[in-house]
C-alpha cells in the first residue's frame, strides 16, 4: 500500500516536472494577451513595414527572424567591394521598433508551421499565433547545381557579403606570393554570373576597385591581368528595364573596363575554372552567382498553396491559397494579376505595398470592414554602374550618367533606415567620391571554401 | 647506352622541376634587392611606427602580419559594446603605406625563426632577412588555468571583439525566452576581471549600455537584475596611476552602477558558475578575462634570450641578447633599466619609442655612427569610465570627470589613423552622446562557445 502510494507520488511529480518542462521549454515565453497575436517570420523589407503599420492596432506582434539585424540588401554590394561597413547597412530590430508597445521580437529561425494547431515550431520553441504572415523573402538560386553551391559566392546577407570582401582581398594577398601564373590568373580573374541590378552593381564596383584603389595597394602586381567578366544567360542586361538602359547598362560597364559576355551560360565551376556551355574555359578564384534567387520556404502549408515556381501562390488579398489566417507577402509570395500574369517581381517596393495592405486589411477585418485588393504601384526602378553613372527608370522616363547616379544616390541613402547610417553612408560616399578610395579592406574573418 | 640517357634527362629534369618548385613554393615572393632586408614581424604600435620611420631610408622593409590590418587597441572594449564599428579602429596595412616603395606586406604567420641562416619560417614560405625586429606584441594570459581559456572571453583583438559583442547580445536574447530565474541571472550578470585600464573602461561601457541602451532594446526584461562585476587580485584598480586616480575610478564605477570587487581572485569558471578564492559562487554566463597578457613568442631564439616573465630580454638598444641582427620592441620585449627593474610597461608609447630609436639606430649603423640608448618618455596614462568620466595623469598632474573625458576623447581620436576613421569615430561618440544610445548592436556572426 505505502509503496503504491509512493508511486503514485513519484508519478504525479514527474508529470508535474514534464508539464512544468513543457511551459519553460515548448512556448516561447510571450506575454500571454486578449488581443489577436498576429506573428511575422522575417524582418525583410516586407516583415519591417507590416510591423511597424500596425503599431496602433490592437494586436499583439511577435516577429521572428533569424537574425537580430534588418539588412539592406540593395547596398550590400558595396559591402562586398569595401565601400561601406556591415553595420552601416544592417539595422538592429529592437532599435527600430524602441517604444513600440504592442511588439516583441524574438530571435529565431522557424522550422515548420503547424497550421491545423495554428502554431510554429521553431529553434527556440513553439509559438501559437492568430494570423500568420510569412515574409521569408528569398536566397540565392543555384538551380540545383552543387558545383556553384559549393564553389561560387551568394551575396544574399551580410555575411555573405562580408565572405566575398575578404575573399578578393585574400586574393589578392595569393597573387603576390605566387610565381606559376595560371594561378595568378585565376586569382585575379573575377567572374559574376548574372546581369540584373545585383550583378551589374557588383560588376561595376569591381572595376572601380581594379581602376582606382588596388593598384595603390599591391603596386608589385600588373593590373592590367585583372579580369572582371559578367556573364549573363540572355540577350542583353537588366531585363526589366526598357531598352535605353539595357543598352546603357553595357556601355557604361565596358567603359570602365568590365567584360559583358551576353547570349554565355556557365555549366560548370570548380573553385578554379569555370566553363561555359559553348566549352569555353576561364580560369577564375572569384566567381559570384548572381543568376537568380528562390523563395524561402517553411514545410506545412498546403500543397496546393506552393505554385510550379517554388512561390506561395497568394490571392488579391496576399491570403495563402487554402488558408484562412495566413499571409506571404515579398519575395515568397506570388499573386497572379492581370498585368503580372507571372506575379510581380522580387523587389522591395512590392514587398512593402503588400505589407502595407495586409496592415489595412487586418484592421478592417477587426472592425467587420470590406476588405481592399492589392494594386501594385510601380515607382521604377534604378542602378548604379560604378561613380557617376546609373541607370534610372521612372515610368517613361529614363535618365543615366551623373543625373541618374544622383538620383540613385538620393534616394538610397533616404531608404536607409537610421539618421546615422545615412550620415555614416554619405560620408563614406562622399569620402571615396573624392579621395577615389574604398575604406573597409579588412579581412576580419578570412573566408574558407567549404571543402 | 639510349636507356640511361633517357634516365640522365629525366633525372635533370626531374632536379629541375624540384629546383623550380623550390623558388615557387620555398620562398616568399619578394623582390632581390641590394639594399639590407628589414623584416618587421607584427604591425602593431611598434612595427607600424617602424616601418614609417624606415620610409626614407636605404633598405628594403618586409612587414609580416596575421591580418591586413593594424588594430588601435586601446578603442576595442568600443567594440565589444557596440559603441563602434570594427571597421572604424582598424586600418588596411596596405593603405597606410601607399607609396611607400621600399616597403612589402605579407600576410602570413610566422613559425619559426632560424637565425645561423638569418631566415623565417612562415606559413606561405620562407623568408630571407638582413635585419629582423620581433614586433609580435602581446596576448591574453589564462596563466595556465584551462578554465578560462576555454570558457572566459579575452578581448585583445578585432574577432575577440566582435565575438565578445555578440556574446553580450545573444545573452539578452536568451534572457528574454527562459523562465528559469537562476539561467536569467547567470545571462544578465557580466563579470570583468582584472582591474587595469582595459577592465575598468570595459566594466564602464557595459554599465552605461545597462544604464542607457539595453533597457530600450529589451522592455520586458528587469534591469535592475543586470549586474557588472569587476573583479580585481589586488587592493585597488589601476595599479600603474596614482592614489587620487585610483580611487577615481573606483569611485566613477560605482556611481555608474558597478559592483567593484577588490582583494577577490577568481579561480574557478565553467561558463555558469565562477568561484572565488574564498569559495563564493556567481552565476555568470559572461566573465570577460582582462587580467593579465602574455608575450607572443616565436620559436628559434637563443633560450638565454628569454626572460623569467617569458619576455624576450633586449639590450638598451633593443637588440635580442646573443643575437647580433635581431630586435624586439614593445609588448613582446622586456629592457631592464634602472628605473624600470622588471622592464617598461607594456603600452603603446614604450613600443612606438623603442620603433623610434631602432629605426634611428639602424641608419646610423649604415652611416657607422655612434648608437643611442633608449630613454623613455613617459607621456602619463589615461582611462575613461563611461560618459563624462575619466582619469588622467600626466606627469604629477591629474584630472579626471569632464575634462580629463575631453582630454581621452581628444587623444584618442588624434591617434586614431585616417582622417576618415576620425571622422566617422567623432560622429558615433557625438550620436551616442547626444541620444544616449549605442548603434552597433549586430549579431552578424553568432558566438558559438568552443566544447
């Protein structure tokens, strides 16, 4: 009798420690609230406006992201090519959203949603939710190729962005020391696959950095054996701009230096040799995959809900196809319009439109409102080709050169977020604009291709 | 007779690939000149001021380094508490020395010096010298206790700094998701030990961001639970400045909130829990190790050069005891003067003096001029503790609170190289001053304690 009490005992005090468990384990610890939880995966352009347009609702935000920081992806190139530091460009989240009241962030990276229980599994626990949205956004796309996984460079985020610094750096440092010149060749052959706005911003940098700043830092090597080659699958740069600029895009490129090989698909790449499809070889250290991006996706939606893309299939409304309480907005998303038969494209103007109407929409639904569809305002889009040069699109309007590059100037440095970065930025701007110099070549963490 | 000329030419040309091989991979690239070869090991204080001193002389300099940049120390714990961004008190090598013809950078790690055949052995090849100063500086000192080095955070260098500022942050972020009290005091609790200069300004900045910063960043954790710690051996911090100062700082601590431990020695850490000597125990998942350096020695000395405290002996001219073309200066040195009978402290003016007097010295043996001894000039020393507070000592004068914080700012931007770095240094401590804030707050690379 005694010991089947004492069983019984020790059975109650086990559950006891489980069920405790469970509460300091499973859930993420969130203040536990009357209002509707709406939870955010990711801090991108998108993820950042949802947020803060609801900072009056009354609603709970718990937003989730991987990393502490919002980052500019459009200025990450620059990190890349030594023209600006990381923190200039990345933003601390719970500085952006200090005195939001309604707003928890939690660092974190989501591993499954579990729609029928209305809740996530993450790497730092469970966390319930009442609407959901998804603004994962999107990395780099190697279609599947494992040679450019393993051996070409992504410049998605910043530590990616900062890998490439320090590997043409590092580059460079082997190209003093090495005497066979197939090596040396390599190592200063520099080669980006892709030629949107991303590869053509890089492109350009990197002629600026053979042009003006590493000649003075390696005077023992012979500058003119540095090769910077874009590579693009297509007919012609910048796809989604109109034909002046696409055209402009290669002249300005060539002018300072940059090889544009167009109608060339690269098949195969080493870590040393690349070659196209034509059997072409190239020797090259330093190639950077700039030839596509994929959504982030998270396992548990619906099948029907991922469209033949790889995109959440979303309806006017950025609802998930099949859910009721979920969102995606950004890159992730796809919402087939009559104008954007294909959905809209992967940019940030797009993602911040649709947080902007998931905002309104949530409040309406609150309030029992009708609710309003999304209509994408194109503001056009711009880039920048290396000192006084940018290609810029404004509706019909195009302009180039000096008037375009300050246009592109102007407008990024307002996109910023935080008055010191965009003073940190301009100066940093400004410095290398006249001193014709990049700051930030430091190799702080050597990069190390994966074997 | 045809086999064994077959044999013949093989073998030579098997001798002359090896020959070959031998230049490519042997030897470090570095132009054969006439003049005498300088090789400089380390470019801190010491081996930077060197290598300018030599610019105008008749020889040809190599400076060796780990990184491609000169690390201004005495702004590191800016770092590590998000104060400044890496890249503000860190400068490219290559950048300082532009135009300085007779001047090579290798980035590259010395292991071993053979001086019967006056050459290095490096990690990319060997390297002949004429003349070799040892400028490898200091780092941080565990005394032999694998408890601290495996689990305590030095902070003497750019990657310990980052590493140690997102340390502090994920900390928080931890904070924020346990429920568990005793976890949350051990991630909120920051122990410093060692009272010198770099602890006390450490234990400063961590008060001020638990002051200031982190409770705007973090409104559902308590601060008043957030403690700094500063632990010290002996009965007062700041051991090398005077009464008045000493009890400054204590002081100045204590006003920002710190709780200063005198008379107290660690010995025990596993990550969680530290004890002291006399058996108390802390929970702390943060215990920053500033309580002592080591020389960073380099094997192939004569064993008679090694001093009692593993410093490398040097004469009154800096040259390596039984060594007749090798110096030491700075951190990594140890000269016995009257005034000084365990050597001068290990600080940046004793190092750019010594690079000063070799530099001279070293022109004046090609002239065959008479040497000069070192004479130290002791500029006085400085410590700041926080916003507003600092302790200064110049001679037999002192000051400390506002002004003496004017005077550290002032100096320290002066001695900061590049007028960019100053710039862009100037408008963060204006920014922080002004909003009471800290803007690098990134976890860019997670700190991923080592098992």
């Amino acid at each position: 009798m005694k010991q089947s009490v004492e069983t019984l005992a020790a059975f109650i005090l086990l559950q006891l420690l489980i069920s405790n468990c469970n509460i300091c384990t499973m859930f993420i610890n969130v203040p536990e609230v009357k209002v509707p939880r709406i939870v955010i995966i990711g801090c991108g352009f998108g993820g950042l406006e949802l947020a803060k347009q609801l900072r009056k609702a009354e609603v709970q935000i718990v937003l989730l992201d991987k990393n502490n920081y919002h980052t500019f992806q459009p200025l990450l190139y620059q990190v890349s090519t030594a023209g600006l530091e990381a923190d200039s460009i990345a933003y601390p989240i719970r500085k952006i959203f200090k005195g939001q009241k309604n707003f928890h962030f939690r660092m974190g990276e989501v591993q499954q949603i579990v729609s029928e229980e209305n809740k996530l599994i993450t790497s730092i626990g469970e966390l319930k939710y009442d609407y959901l949205v998804i603004a994962t956004g999107s990395t780099t796309n190697y279609f599947g190729i494992k040679d450019f996984e393993q051996n070409a460079m992504p410049m998605k985020s910043v530590t990616e962005a900062l890998d490439l610094r320090s590997l043409i750096l590092q580059n460079f440092e082997k190209a003093l020391l090495t005497k066979d010149l197939h090596e040396q060749e390599a190592l200063m052959t520099f080669v980006v696959v892709g030629g949107g706005p991303t590869g053509v911003e890089l492109a350009g940098a990197l002629c600026e950095l053979k042009k003006h700043v590493l000649p003075n830092d390696y005077p023992e090597l012979d500058f003119r054996k540095m090769r910077v080659i874009l590579i693009e699958n297509g007919g012609e740069l910048l796809q989604a701009m109109n034909e002046t600029n696409r055209k402009r895009a290669s002249t300005y490129l060539e002018e300072l230096g940059c090889e544009v090989w167009l109608n060339t698909g690269v098949v195969k790449y080493d870590g040393t040799i690349a070659e196209t499809k034509t059997g072409k070889q190239l020797r090259t250290s330093g190639l950077i995959w700039a030839a596509g991006i994929k959504a982030v996706l998270i396992d548990g939606l619906n099948k029907d809900s991922i469209n033949a893309r790889e995109r959440i299939s979303i309806d006017e409304y950025c609802k998930v196809k099949g859910h009721e309480n979920i969102f995606a907005i950004g890159d992730v998303a796809c919402m087939v319009q009559e104008k954007y038969p294909n959905g809209h494209p992967q940019i940030a103007p797009v993602a911040i439109q649709q947080a902007q109407l998931v905002a309104s929409n949530l409040k309406k639904t609150f309030k029992q409102w009708t609710l309003n569809k999304f209509n994408y305002f194109d503001k056009g889009t711009m880039a920048t080709v290396g000192r006084n040069r940018a290609v810029v699109e404004v509706g019909n309007i195009t302009f180039g050169r000096l008037f375009g590059w300050l246009a592109w100037m102007g407008l990024h440095l307002m996109l910023l977020v935080g008055f010191r970065n965009r003073v940190v930025v301009f100066i940093n701007w400004v410095w290398s604009y006249i001193n014709y110099d990049r700051n930030m070549r430091l190799i702080i963490r050597p990069f190390v291709r994966k074997k």
